[in-house]
C-alpha cells in the first residue's frame, strides 16, 4: 500500500527532463531512463588523486550549492546547504573561497585560524547583505546555509563546518577492512551534546530549544544550531514582525542564538587515509557512515559520488513504499516530500602523490550548475612551495 503522501506525489507527476539545466544522467546499474534532477562528474583529478561530484535536486529551487577546487598541491570542497531560500548558498559559494585565498596569501599558509577567518568574512558579508536588502526583502533574514569545507595543503587535511553536513574519512583498518570516521560535530538540536550546549549558553531561555512535533528546534522553529546567515537568530535588528509567523520571535532575542563560528578538524593524513566523503545532510538522513564508506570502499571510481547519491534515494523510495524508478518520474518541489537535495563529493588520496609536484589543470567546478573555470589555487604555488616536499609518509 502506497502512502497518501506518496499518492499525492504520484498524482502530480509531469515530465520533468525538459525542466533540467544540468547534465543528464545514465544509470550505472541498469538501462533504464535516468534521473533529470541527477547532476554528476564521474571521475576528475586533484593534486592528490581522483575526485567524483554528484548533486540531486528536490526543492523547486536547488538550495545546496558546492565546489571543488583544485591546484597544484592544494585541494578545496566546499558543500553548502542552504535553507529558507538559495541566496545564503549561493553567497558562499561566490565568497567563501575567494576569502580563503585572500586570507593565504596575506599571511603566506594555511592554517585553522586562516579558515575561520574566512567563515567570518564570508559571514559578515552576507549579514551587510542582508541589511542592505531586508527593507525590500524582509524574508532574506531568515535565509542561512550550514557550510562545510575541506582543504588539503602540504598533506594535511583541515575540516571545518557550521551546521549538520558531515565530512567521514574512509581508512583502512585491521584485516583490510574500511572503517568510517567522522570528522565533523553536526551542529543539530537533535544531538543532546548540542542542547546541552544551547541551554548553558543561554541559562534563562527556557524556550532555547522546545520539542515540536516530536523534532527538537531551537527556539521552536530551526534544527542547526550554526550556519552563515539566519541573521534574525543572531541580531535584534533583523528580527522579523508577526506578519511572518513562522519565524517571529515571542521575545527579541538578547544574545545571538545561533552562531557562524565553525568546528574545525586538521588531520596529518595516514597512509590508510583512503578517501574523504563530503556531502550535505540529505545523504546522511539514509546511509550511516560506515554504509557510505563500504561503498566507495567495494566499488570503481568512475560515477561513485553518483552511485552514493543513487544508493540514497533508493533508501528514501523504499520509505515511502515506491522503487526509484518511480521516484525519477517525481518532478522538483514534489520531490522534497522523499528527500532533501543532496551533495556528495569524494576525495580519494593517492599517497605516493602527496608531497609531490604533480602538474594538474587548476580548475573551479561548482556542482549542479555545471561550470567550470580556471581556479584561484595557483596562488599557493607562492606560498613556501619547498615546504610541500617536507611530508613525509
């Protein structure tokens, strides 16, 4: 028996394909039609091995927006998930990176404070944003995105994230087995550590975080407790007046509520350090890390971004009683009724490549809208470039 959410869905299918702005997709197991929402690159190169990229749309308007740069000796992913709207994403997306850069080359590395330096540029750009848009477009204050990065410079890999995208690198273990370890928090009221965190901070609010509808939501109304933007969670000036009922404030808020300061992880990387996973929390709601791992683990490279994203909606059909192959006929916006947009990115690390100068295209790859243009990485290549072949394995 189908759901009646699911018969809802199935009532409101039209073709979708003529829709797409992105590449189509041909499924890896099979000869049946595709899925138009599905964007992927099967297989590129970075300095230090092999990268494949996937996205799926299911909101009417994508919201997840991502990145990969690549450079001689330096690797960038960026994945942002956005909420409330796409303008939060995307404006990380055209910032971030470029902060990163400009933050390197004035002080010559790349280090922790360097990427929280860049979170809060990116930061303080979207809140002058919002301020100088909010009086035509009031909603644009309760727009944010989680962001996670990752950058691998000198053989190290820093990780750094606000929100509940997750990072989970795949390493060999005893007896040749991949063993998944995540290395990012997931900054959700869903988590106990995160409430706990919440009501210390915030001692007499006893509304900081409120169970609805059998979700936790800080304030009633959000489940991530960091991010760049939601900028009427984090200054008076931008709350928003009861016509917007769904993110008015009973009390204006005393202290920030939420905050874009992220968690961040530096990581020497090991020989049994086989690959990096980075991918937005519509992957996580349906694989479990040690699931995600065993895939890329047990399969070929080409497409495998893909077929992680593939295995997922799989997942999220059989919820919902349904095959995939129905799920493709869904179109966007109904499509969020079965799972979020998704974004997976996966690093594999070639160890006998780290520490070495090996030549590769510097290219800047944003996901799902398909471009691709020279990237601003090759300013490393003056940064201390001799310091590179100090890694040792």
């Amino acid at each position: 028996m189908l759901s009646w959410l699911t018969r809802i869905a199935l009532a409101c299918w039209k073709p979708v394909r003529r829709y797409a702005r992105m590449s189509k997709d041909d499924d890896l197991d099979d000869s049946s039609i595709g899925d138009s929402l599905l964007w992927c690159r099967e297989l590129d190169k970075h300095s230090f091995g092999d990268f494949s990229f996937a996205v799926v749309q299911a909101n009417e308007v994508i919201e997840d927006h991502s990145q990969v740069d690549t450079g001689n000796g330096a690797t960038f992913v960026g994945v942002y998930d956005g909420h409330g709207g796409p303008e939060a994403s995307r404006y990380v997306s055209d910032h971030l990176f470029l902060h990163l850069m400009r933050l390197a080359r004035e002080n010559g590395n790349i280090s922790e404070d360097i990427i929280r330096g860049a979170f809060s540029a990116t930061e303080d750009g979207f809140l002058t944003l919002v301020r100088r848009t909010c009086g035509l477009k009031p909603l644009i204050a309760a727009i944010g995105s989680c962001c996670l990065v990752g950058v691998i410079w000198r053989g190290t890999l820093y990780v750094a994230n606000v929100g509940d995208s997750r990072a989970v690198i795949g390493s060999v273990g005893r007896s040749n087995k991949i063993v998944g370890e995540q290395l990012t928090k997931d900054h959700n009221a869903s988590m106990e550590e995160v409430r706990q965190e919440l009501r210390s901070l915030h001692p007499d609010d006893s509304h900081i975080v409120v169970l609805k509808h059998g979700v936790w939501r800080i304030k009633g109304i959000i489940q991530v407790s960091r991010s760049i933007g939601d900028a009427y969670l984090k200054r008076p000036e931008f709350s928003l007046d009861p016509s917007f009922p769904r993110f008015h404030l009973s009390d204006p808020i005393r202290r920030p509520v939420l905050t874009a300061e992220p968690s961040v992880c530096t990581r020497v990387l090991r020989p049994s350090d086989k690959f990096v996973i980075f991918a937005s929390d519509g992957l996580w709601e349906h694989l479990t890390n040690q699931e995600a791992v065993e895939i890329v683990y047990n399969n070929p490279r080409p497409g495998i971004a893909r077929r992680l994203v593939k295995t997922a909606l799989n997942v999220a059909a059989r919820k919902r009683e349904m095959r995939y192959d129905d799920l493709k006929k869904v179109e966007k916006g109904v499509r969020r009724f079965f799972h979020d947009d998704i974004t997976v990115v996966v690093i594999f690390i070639d160890h006998e490549l780290l520490g070495k100068e090996v030549p590769v295209p510097g290219l800047s790859v944003k996901g799902f809208i398909d471009t691709v243009g020279p990237s601003n990485f090759s300013i490393l290549q003056g940064i201390d470039a001799n310091a590179r072949s100090t890694y040792r394995k």
